[in-house]
C-alpha cells in the first residue's frame, strides 16, 4: 500500500553562506556596511526556522602583503620607511610606503604599489617630504589618502641639510589606479593623522610634533568633506589640541562613545621622555581631555575589544632621560 506523500529534508544547519559582504571596517568600530548571510542545511536549502545560530564576524590580520612589502623594501639597507598601509579597491589590494630618508635628502619620493596575489608591483611614485605616515580615507564610496610629511629640506651643501618642520602634507584622492593630488595643508613636524567617522561626519587629527622651535604644539582637529565646492578647502578647522612631542593618535570606540588617545613622546619642560600621554572623549563635535596616563618615550599604541570591555595597550620605548 502507498503512504501519503512525506519530504525529506537534512536536518538542521549546516553552513554559512554570504549574500552582500560587509564594508568599510575600522578597527574598534561597527561595520559601515553590514554582511548579509544565508543558512543553509547540508542539502544546500536555506534554514528557514533558526532562529538561534549565533553568527559573529571578524576581521582576521594577514600579514603577507606588510612582509613582502618590507622585504622589498628593505634590500638597499638604507633608506627608512616609517610607514607601510594598504588599502582594497574593487576586490585590488594597494600598499603604500611612507619614504623618509635615502641616506642624502628627505626629499624622497614614496611609494603607490599594487599587490599582485605573490608580488608587490609599483604604481606610482609619489613626492614627499621625510615622509612619516600614510592615512585611508573612504568617504562616500571614494577613496583619499593623507600623507604626513615631517621635515622639508630647503639646502643640501656638501652633505648639510638645512630645512623646516614646517611643510606640507598632502590629501590625495585614489582615481582610477593612480592619487591625484587633492589639497596640501599646513603642518609642523607632522608624525601621524588619524581619521574617524562619528555619525555622518569624517575627522582627521594631525599629531603635530615639533615647529622648528618648540615641541609643545598644537595638534589639529579637522572635519574632512571632499565634497566641497571647487575652490574651498576639503579641510575644516576643528580645534587646536596642546600637546607635547606628539607621535601618534589611536582613535577607538567603547559603548558608542568615541574615544582618541595621543601619544607624547617628550617632555622640553622637564627634559625628559616620562611625560603623560593624554585621553580625549569626543563630545559635541570636540575634543574633551578626560585623563591623562603615565608613559615614557611611547612609542605605540593599539586596542582590542573582549565582549564588552575594551583594552588599550601602551607600548613604552625607554627611560626617563634617553628615551631608549
């Protein structure tokens, strides 16, 4: 005798599949572009009735393209390289390499390189100046680059550089393969620039370091808009920040709030490398000191999110009186 007719179907879920893939990722902050996923049985039918299967994304570090590119790098023993950031178009991965010193002159030029799947390929080579740090930018699907430029040589007579930590830093915008010059602006000693995104807004703070005399200084907080009008600046000045031989700003997100640390490497006042590194909370468009911290010669600095809590991690280069 026949049975009623019954399904077969495998029993519960078995993979994850990937609809839309998530976009613009900072680290310590939510995805910009939420993934979208499927569930799927071992039969490959989407699990319709799951509603328990917890699924969390990460983003995992891959160092290959950072090693090879120091490996090319490094083969003249000479030049520095104070800063290597890839950045991904259109499925291609781009490096950058922030050129310092040739073992002559800062005037040397830095790096565009294209990541071929095995090897570094050059793309273009880029004009700059003791070249400290590259920054990626994406601002509504485009692609811009800041480059801190540190030191400007002015003369180079039997091998004596004279020049100025007053110089020009650059905003470069990453058209069809290539960075066309945006906008340059004005900064001193520039050791980093930090971007970050609070609600619909793009900042930018410059870690200035030293002006040629004095290494307390203004940092500077700028609303970044590429969208401006021909002829104004992308830049909006935000907010002078004092600060004391900046090196770094670290920007990281906790409950929502929106936090940036800056990273003091020396103290003129007291001549020495033990001087408080400071804590901001950005509130109401501003930056608002909050605490400061104990370090010495900070050299670095990095955080890291477990369940709730989120930790920050000091790296301290030195002593008080050498830095080392």
């Amino acid at each position: 005798a026949a049975s009623a007719p019954f399904r077969v179907a495998p029993r519960g879920s078995a993979r994850l599949t990937e609809i839309d893939p998530p976009g613009a990722a900072r680290g310590g902050e939510a995805f910009g572009t939420q993934p979208t996923v499927q569930i799927l049985d071992a039969g490959g039918n989407v699990v319709v009735d799951d509603n328990v299967t917890v699924v969390t994304a990460s983003i995992e570090k891959d160092d290959t393209i950072r090693m090879q590119a120091i490996a090319s790098l490094g083969m003249d023993g000479v030049t520095t390289v104070h800063d290597l950031a890839s950045f991904a178009v259109n499925g291609t991965t781009f490096v950058l390499a922030a050129l310092n010193y040739d073992g002559v002159t800062y005037a040397v030029s830095s790096t565009l390189y294209r990541w071929s799947g095995a090897a570094l390929v050059e793309v273009q080579s880029i004009p700059s100046n003791g070249a400290e740090d590259w920054e990626h930018v994406q601002v509504g699907g485009e692609h811009y680059l800041f480059l801190a430029n540190n030191f400007e040589v002015v003369s180079n007579v039997d091998g004596l550089l004279l020049g100025t930590y007053i110089t020009s830093s650059r905003i470069y915008h990453f058209v069809k393969g290539q960075l066309v010059l945006l906008e340059s602006f004005m900064t001193e000693g520039a050791k980093n620039i930090k971007s970050f995104r609070v609600g619909t807004s793009t900042f930018v703070v410059v870690a200035n370091n030293y002006n040629d005399t004095h290494t307390f200084i203004d940092s500077d907080l700028y609303r970044f808009h590429p969208d401006a009008p021909v002829g104004n600046s992308s830049l909006t000045w935000v907010q002078g920040i004092p600060t004391s031989s900046a090196v770094m700003w670290h920007h990281f997100m906790d409950r929502g709030a929106s936090w940036a640390l800056v990273a003091q490497e020396y103290s003129a006042m007291k001549q020495a490398y033990v001087v408080d590194s400071i804590l901001y909370r950005f509130i109401g468009g501003r930056m608002v000191a909050w605490q400061n911290v104990a370090t010495s010669s900070v050299k670095r600095i990095t955080s890291f999110h477990v369940d709730a809590r989120t930790f920050v991690v000091i790296a301290n280069a030195g002593d008080a009186a050498t830095g080392s």
